[in-house]
C-alpha cells in the first residue's frame, strides 16, 4: 500500500499547462474531435510522424485552437469597427483577415503530423548509408542485432538514426519484444519507404536463415547507387533554383529598377515644370528593395536547404560572429557616411554626392557584418579540402597492412609516416596517442575533436567500432574502405559539378548595378528641368536595392555551390565590392 506522504503528493502535483488545455480541449470538442481524427486519419499520421499523441487529444486541441483565434478576430474586428466606423474596403480587409487567422491555424495544425513525418524521412534518408555501411560492417564482424541496435542509439554521430534504435529498443524493453518483431513494429508505418524496406528484407533474411552479410552489403551497394543518382538529382534542383533566382532576382529586378527610374525620372520632369524642387513617391521603389528582394531571396535559399541532404554536425560560430558584427556595422556606417561628408542627409540635404557617402556606409557595414564570419567560415574549413578521399586511401592502406597480421593499433602507427594530405595530422596524432599507451577509441575520440567534417568522423567512428566490437578484420575493414570510396567519389562529384553555377549571380549582380543608372542619365540628358541631385533620392534607393541583392544573391550561390548559408558570406562580401564599385564607376562615367 503506498504511504499516505506518497498520496499526498500525487494529490498536491499541479496539472501542467498542456494538461490542463488538453483537459478543455476534451470537455468542448471531444466528439467533434474523434470526427476529425477519422476524417484526417490522424492516428496513422501521428505514428508516421513518430509523435507521441493520441489522436483525439491532438484534435480536440487542434478545434481549441482554432475556436481561440476565431473569437479573437472576431472580437477583435467588433472592437475595431466600434471605435472607428470603417469603410468598405477597410471592412472587408479586416473581414478576410480574420478568416484567414484561425484558418491558417488550422491548417498548420492539421498538418504538423504530416510536417514532422517528413521531416523524419529527409533525416533517415540522408543518414541511411551510413547506417547500412555501419551495420553490414558490425554484421560482417558477427555481432548480433541487438548489440547492432544499442551501439547505434550510443553512436552521436547518427541523430535520426539514432532516434529509431531507440525506438526499436523501447519496444525490446517496455513491451518485452523480440530484436526482430520490435525492428517490425517501428517500421511499418515508417514514412521512408527505403528505410522501410531495408530493415523489413534484413529481418526476413534472419528469420528465414539466409546469408544476411550478402544482404547488407547487395542492399547498401543499391543505397549508394541511389544516392548518387539523387545526388545528380540534387544538382540539377539546385541549379534550377538558382535559375530561378537569377530569372527573379536579376532579369524581373531590371525590368522593375529601369520602371522605376523611368517613372521616377518623368514624374520628376513633369513635377520641375510646376515647382522647382519636385517631390517624388519612393513606395514602391523601397517596398520592393527592402521587402520584396530579401523574400525572394529567402523564399530560394529555404527551397533549396530543404532539398539538400542535411549534416548532423552544425556550424553557428559564422552566424554568432555575424550578430555580434552588426553593432560593429552600424559604427562603421556612421564613419564611413561622416569621413566621405554624408552626415548632411540627417538634416534633409540628399544630392548625388551624399547618395554616394550612403552608398559607400552601407557597402561598409555590409562588409563588417560578413567578413568576419567568411572569415570564421574559412578556419573552420581549412584543411577540410580533400579529405574524404584521404579518409578512403587511408582505409585502404590500412586493409592492406592489416593482412600482415599486426593489431590494428599498430598498422595505424605503421602508417603514420605516409602522406594522406590533410588527413595527415590525424594519423600522426592518433599514433602518437597509441604510441603512449591510449585506447583506440580515446585516441581517435581525442583527434577527432577538431575536424568538421562529418562524413570523415562518421567513417572513423565506424573504424572504432570495426574494430573493438567486430573484431578489425582485414575483410571489415576492405568493405569499409569500399563503402568510403563510393560514399567520397559521390559527394567530390556533386560539389564540384555545383561550382559550376557560381558565376552567373556575379555577372547578374553587376548588370543590375549599372543598369538603372544608365536608364536615369538617358533620361537626364533628354530633359533640361530636371537635374541629378533632384534625382538623388531614387538612385540612392536603387543602389541600396543593389546592395542587398548583391548580399542575398552572394548567401544564395554559397548554399547552391557549396551546400552551406555560411559559405555565402565571402560571395556576399565580394558580390557588394562589385556592386558598389560598378555603381560609381557608371556614375563617374554617365557624368552624374
């Protein structure tokens, strides 16, 4: 019998906030709830997603949600309208606004499940190779597939696979499964058929008593050769994307700057006819430079992260410089505007000199924002470059002396004096520590701190595990030197195919600088009424327009080039050099 200390505690725990919402949820929408859940099939799509939710529950607060938002807009547009009688376009503004808000909400709510199962499937997708390189190599060692699973829910190099050997070991010890029936009952419903697939067909060759090793490697072989023709896949969507951008952020942008100044230019003619400082309407211009560009721009370089496969190993350090440089920025813009004598515009003077002095402080500030962080970028790469084809050949050597018979400890030391290019350093290091008495695991966990590569750790941890755990064949390793191999001429492939799209943003960003200046002094020498310092307000508008698509346009061609935001930063900063400097030469030379 518990304690009466025991009762009264359960009696004193206060329900969490998500209880006591759920708790609502159910008392008002419960019956509607177990509607929607059939009608959406939220109980499959709950456990695709791998959620942990019953799927009345998530419903019902799907309706709570929903009901909130509507009567929220709905008191919120009664409010509005009490205290100020709008007019009919206002009204109905408001009217569709207030349907939109909790229509959207539904909508999102509906289909987080959905959201998350696919997410889920990118992640398993992406790491599969790995996984299936790494289980044939430990299966080819004789070691059995529960020890398979709790070695991979311990290995930090996995995250999504790592999650489903969790899962699978949850079933083998809460609900007392099998190895097998517990892999069958978290992969049924999986929503990555590959992944599905494979592990369905590897516990039916165990079961039936079939060869499993030539399973695991016949599978895998399939896996990166599917890999590779998605990563030709990958290619060509990325350079469509990028083809998209350019069509978009540089041919539709020409077209709308050479409207811009060709309207602003007439209006201000027209204007000087009546007054003699015409006044010009800089809306559209700004909305479309300072909100329009950074969506498109946005709107590409989320299209093609998504598509991309994603590393577990993050890189924020260029990111956190790069907010930490934006207070840097802003002083750099305030000298730079007072050493070229712009400080004139804080009191209304804006002539083609001052547009000039802006142009010049924002290119300075753009450059404190992304210089530092190229910077951080390129130290946090340096001696990333070939790599992966060193991580193979060393691989390979280390099959080959393997045979020999020495420990692998010691065809690690034996091949310390041979030169594997940037991979190098780690060898020697990782002598050095066996020579001194290390384990193999703490001695390539101790090297390994400092290399970025994922891909290169993912492979040495799989070494370690070869060979504390499988034994350290000359066969497991051979295989594993195999599956590098193909893993490192896929991914050299892509990344160089990529930077091949990376010059077009460069020659766009520059005909995009040049050309509404050119339109502008076209314009200017067809009329007498109007001069360029009258003008100056819409050039600076444009160059600023420049600008920043010189900045996104150089953060899209580094995720396309090199599949990393991070990269952009040294295309963003050259990319702005270029625009500032086309955009006064054309000035000097238009005579402006």
């Amino acid at each position: 019998m518990p304690s009466s200390t025991a009762r009264r505690g359960r009696a004193l725990r206060k329900p969490t906030l998500r209880e006591v919402i759920d708790a609502v949820a159910l008392a008002l929408f419960e019956n509607w709830g177990k509607s929607l859940a059939k009608r959406f099939e939220l109980d499959r799509a709950i456990i695709r997603a791998g959620m942990s939710e019953h799927p009345v529950i998530f419903a019902s607060r799907i309706l709570l949600y929903t009901f909130v938002a509507a009567t929220i807009s709905g008191l919120t547009i009664v409010a509005l309208a009490l205290a100020v009688p709008p007019t009919t376009t206002y009204f109905l503004i408001a009217a569709v606004i207030g349907i939109l808000i909790p229509v959207m909400i539904f909508a999102i709510q509906i289909s987080y499940p959905a959201t998350i199962a696919s997410s889920r499937k990118a992640m398993v997708d992406n790491e599969l190779p790995f996984f299936m390189a790494y289980i044939s190599t430990m299966a080819k060692g004789g070691v059995s597939v529960d020890k398979i699973l709790e070695r991979v829910a311990e290995l930090k190099v996995f995250k999504a696979m790592r999650d489903e050997a969790n899962k699978i070991i949850a079933e083998m010890r809460f609900f007392g499964r099998d190895p097998l029936t517990a892999i069958e009952t978290v992969v049924k419903y999986h929503p990555s058929t590959k992944f599905r697939d494979m592990m369905l067909g590897y516990v039916t060759t165990l079961r039936s008593g079939g060869d499993v090793i030539h399973y695991l490697e016949t599978r895998t072989r399939e896996l990166f050769i599917s890999r590779m023709s998605e990563m030709r896949s990958l290619i060509e969507r990325l350079g469509s994307y990028l083809e998209v951008y350019i069509i978009l952020g540089v041919i539709m942008s020409i077209t709308i700057f050479v409207f811009f100044s060709v309207s602003g230019t007439i209006t201000a003619i027209q204007a000087a006819r009546v007054t003699s400082s015409p006044k010009m309407d800089l809306t559209m211009p700004s909305l479309y430079n300072f909100v329009g560009l950074p969506a498109i721009g946005a709107m590409v370089l989320f299209m093609a992260h998504v598509s991309q496969p994603r590393s577990p190993v993050k890189r924020y350090e260029p990111y956190i410089v790069m907010l930490t440089s934006i207070p840097f920025a802003f002083l750099a813009f305030l000298g730079m505007l007072m050493a070229t004598g712009g400080f004139k515009v804080f009191s209304g003077v804006l002539g083609v000199a001052e547009a000039k002095s802006v142009t010049l402080a924002l290119t300075a500030a753009i450059l404190v924002v992304t210089v530092p962080p190229w910077i951080t970028y390129r130290k946090e790469m340096l001696g990333t470059k070939g790599l992966i084809n060193s991580t193979a050949d060393f691989l390979r050597d280390l099959s080959e002396v393997r045979k020999t018979g020495l420990s692998p400890e010691k065809c690690i030391i034996s091949l310390a004096n041979r030169d594997y290019g940037n991979l190098t350093p780690v060898v020697n290091k990782a002598a050095a520590a066996l020579t001194s008495g290390m384990s193999l695991e703490s001695a390539l966990r101790r090297v390994l701190k400092k290399v970025h590569e994922w891909f290169v750790i993912a492979i040495f941890r799989f070494l370690t595990d070869s060979i504390t755990v499988g034994g350290g064949s000359p066969d497991i390793i051979d295989a594993l030197s195999r599956f590098t191999q193909d893993l490192a001429e896929a991914e050299v492939e892509m990344r160089r195919r990529l930077r091949a799209y990376i010059m077009m943003p460069y020659f766009g960003t520059m005909l995009l600088a040049s050309s509404p200046i050119i339109i502008i002094n076209l314009l200017l020498q067809a009329s007498k009424n109007v001069t360029a310092n009258q003008l100056a307000p819409l050039i600076l508008v444009l160059s600023a327009g420049t600008l920043i698509n010189a900045v996104i346009m150089g953060l899209v061609a580094g995720k396309v080039s090199e599949l990393n935001t991070a990269a952009g930063f040294k295309h963003a900063a050259i990319m702005t050099i270029l625009s500032t400097a086309t955009i006064l030469i054309t000035l000097t030379m238009m005579g402006i």
